[in-house]
C-alpha cells in the first residue's frame, strides 16, 4: 500500500517534511507499514540552489518518514547528495526508504516477483 503526502503544510510543516505525521502518527499510532510518497513534485529547489527549498525540503524527507520523492528530478537526486556529504542526510533513512520500495515491488502481484 502506498500513501501519498500532500503538498500542504500542519502545524507550519509540509507534509512531505513532517515527522509527527508521517512516522509518529501514520507509521507508529496508525501501524502503516507501505510506502509514503511525495505528492508530484512537492519539493521544488531552487534552481541555483539545489539545496535551497523553494517548498518542502527533500533533504529532509526521508527522515520524516517519505520513501519516494517524486519526480526525483536532478535537482532533487543532487541536493540529497550534497545532504549526504554535509551530514544532513542520514544514508540510513535513505536504506529504509529503499526497504519499504523494494518491498512493495516484491509484493506485487502482477509481476509476480518472488
């Protein structure tokens, strides 16, 4: 199962970017095991400043409990890079966001992967 955050923000925090709704409330209180993914393109960047947010902050993401940041633009892929090398981004919230996706790929019952 697969949730998607909005674009919007609670409690002055996007929902991409929110820990107390993605993780505390839907992963924690809600038991939600699937994959949260970004509403399409709901983390703009700067153009001459990837990892200056214009709206939610992808670098921020996945520690919040967003697995897949859509559209994963190169702007995007680059700021979380640089995330990773400044220390911003943890690799390990990164794995478990790649854990769930690849999860949800194994578990499809279409392609029927085992």
């Amino acid at each position: 199962m697969t949730v998607m955050a909005a674009y919007n923000k609670i409690n002055g925090v996007y929902c991409t970017n929110n820990y107390d709704l993605l993780t505390k409330v839907l992963r924690c209180e809600w038991g939600f095991k699937g994959l949260v993914m970004s509403d399409w393109d709901a983390m703009k960047a700067d153009r001459s400043d990837c990892e200056k947010p214009l709206s939610g902050d992808v670098q921020k993401a996945h520690s919040a409990g967003c697995d897949l940041v859509m559209p994963g633009l190169p702007a995007q892929v680059e700021a979380i890079r640089k995330g990773i090398d400044s220390g911003k981004v943890n690799i390990n919230d990164l794995r478990q966001s790649a854990v769930r996706l690849l999860k949800i790929i194994r578990e499809n019952t279409v392609l029927k992967i085992k």
